[in-house]
C-alpha cells in the first residue's frame, strides 16, 4: 500500500473528476473513497479515464472504499460492497474499511434521524457481526484487505482479538495536535497500517499549516508547510490521505522528501492538542457534502 494516499472527500462532482485526475498525474497511487462520499462513480470516471491516458495498469494503484454506518447489518455487507465496485467501475478492492464503528438504523437512509433530529442507532448488530462479514468478502476474493476507521484502541483490541482475519489498516485523524501515540504503538507492534486523515488539519485556517513550528521548519528546509507536515507523518511511520484539488497542490503534496532529525524532534514537542472530528464519538461525519 502506497504510504501517500489521495482522499476523495470532495464535496463537487467535477472538481472530484478533475482533482482524480491531477493526484494520478502527480504520481499517487492511492486512492481513498466511500460510499458515503457519494462520489465513488466520478472518481471511478476519472480512474478509469487516467489509467487509459498514462498507459497505467490497474495493479499499480491501490483503491479503498468503505461501508457506511447504515449497512452492518452483515446481509447488507456484500450488496453495499459490490455498488460501491460497480460505481467505481473496479472487478476487487484493495482494501474495504468499515467506516465508522457505529452502526445506524439499516436502510438506504445514511443519516436515518428520529423527529427531534437524534440519529437511529442500531442495536441488534455488533462491530464483530458486521467484521465477519467482511471477512467473507476477503474469502471470496472479492477484496484483498479489510480494515477499520474513525476507531479508538478500545474498540480496536476486541476486534483484533477475536477477528480470524486481523485488520490490515486503520484510518483515523492524525496530526502533530492528535498524534494517537498509543494507538499507533499499538498498530506497529502487530503491524497494522495506521492510515491518518487530516493530515494537514483540513488546512483550516488558523491551524497546523500558520503553526509556527511548522512554518518555520518549512523556511529552514526550503519546504511548504504542507510538505513539512506530510513528511512528518510518513517519517513517524504512518501512511496519510490528503485532498488537493489542483494540480499545483497534488504535485507539492507528492513532492515531499525527509525531514532532519531536530525537525521531527520540534514537531514532536508541539504541546497543542485538537481533535478536528467528532465522528469518532458518534458515527456521525463533520465534513460530509449535503447533495
Ligand atoms: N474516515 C473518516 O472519517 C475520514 C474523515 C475525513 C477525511 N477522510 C479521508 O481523508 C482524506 C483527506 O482529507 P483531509 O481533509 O483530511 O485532507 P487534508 O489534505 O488534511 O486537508 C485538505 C484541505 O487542505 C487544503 N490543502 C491541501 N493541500 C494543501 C497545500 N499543499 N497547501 C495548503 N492547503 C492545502 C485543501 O485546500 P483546497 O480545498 O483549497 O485545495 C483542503 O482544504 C479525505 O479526502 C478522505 O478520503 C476520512
């Protein structure tokens, strides 16, 4: 699995097809989608069309999708995981992540809400339930990993523990504010890919990319901040997901290079801590389009 992943999250449809597109160009090799991105059948358009275009084997990239919240129930399992191939225009997956360890009322609704607006959780089905299902994806040859996201090491050790087929990656927020220090040891030590999102902190503004340690290390080295920003979590030994969405940015963000050690010594001491999602509480996403 490449470790520099590109993120689908992408709210426009043609600023997906586009965005897609120039991440190939630049060189990356991973791409990470969901159904509830609601998107998968443009990033497949543009898959499909860049892989034609540079000559480039489907072998070479890494494809993730994942099954949202409203499809535990483990009979649900496979039908969403064959829309999401067909949307994307791909015969496997490289990796199926369940995206949130919260399962919702079962049906076609993601966001199903009772009349004062709380979301309908479902009761009658568990992480473990819904992690055997995906264990017979991996079976029939239908996806060649499995994995989980937005999980916390508490949720992740009995599902570790019990799982015949062990997880492969976790996806969660990391950056130098939530560097998941715990959960990471945990990962290496049986060597599960940590995978973080919002690498870049969403690039909100102010936030990690005016940090000053971070802007200054990027004026010592002759980087951008999102560069400094990158390299450090590829050099702590995670993999990342980052969203440019233009071409100048998908060639900066895959134009990284390492760090000195007094550099990740500095990140390392930052002593800001911000948790930018809350999804991981509640299954309930923070930066999920409307359309
Ligand atoms: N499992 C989950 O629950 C979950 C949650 C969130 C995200 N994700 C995944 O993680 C992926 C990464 O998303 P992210 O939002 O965390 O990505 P990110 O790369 O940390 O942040 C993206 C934001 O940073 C800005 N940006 C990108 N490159 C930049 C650069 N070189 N300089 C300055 N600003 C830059 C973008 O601005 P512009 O828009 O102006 O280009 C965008 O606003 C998502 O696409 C998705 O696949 C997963």
């Amino acid at each position: 699995m490449p470790a520099l992943g590109f993120g689908t999250l992408i709210p426009d449809a043609a600023v997906t097809i586009s965005a897609t597109r120039d991440a190939l160009e630049a060189g990356f090799r991973h791409f990470d989608c969901a159904e509830r991105y609601r998107n998968e059948r443009e990033v497949g358009t543009a898959l499909q069309a860049g892989l034609a275009a540079g000559g480039i084997a489907r072998e070479e990239i890494f494809v993730t999708s994942k099954l949202w919240n409203s499809n535990h129930r483990p009979e649900r399992v496979e039908p969403a995981f064959e829309l999401s191939l067909e949307r994307l225009g791909l015969k496997y997956l490289d990796l199926y992540l369940i995206h949130t360890p919260f399962a919702f009322q079962p049906g076609d609704d993601q966001d199903p809400r009772d009349q004062n607006g709380n979301v309908l959780y479902d009761h009658d089905v568990t992480l473990l339930d819904t992690w055997r299902a995906l264990e017979s994806l991996v079976d029939h040859g239908k996806c060649r990993a499995i994995g989980l996201s937005d999980i916390t090491l508490n949720e992740l050790q009995p599902i570790y523990e019990s799982a015949r087929i062990k997880p492969a990656v976790i996806q969660v927020e990391s950056h130098p504010y939530l560097p998941e220090t715990e959960l990471l040891e945990y990962c290496k030590k049986r060597g599960i890919v940590f995978l973080a999102f919002a690498p870049l902190g969403h690039g909100m503004k102010p936030g990690l990319l005016e940090d000053p340690v971070i802007s200054a290390i990027a004026a010592r080295v002759g980087k951008t901040p999102a560069q400094v920003l990158l390299a450090w979590a590829i050099q702590r030994g995670t993999a990342l997901l980052t969203t440019p969405k233009s071409a100048a940015r998908a060639r900066e963000n895959f134009n990284i290079s390492a760090l000195p050690q007094d550099a990740l010594d500095e990140i390392n001491r930052i002593q800001t801590r911000q948790r930018l999602n809350e999804v991981v509480k509640t299954g309930v996403p923070g930066f999920i389009p409307q359309r």
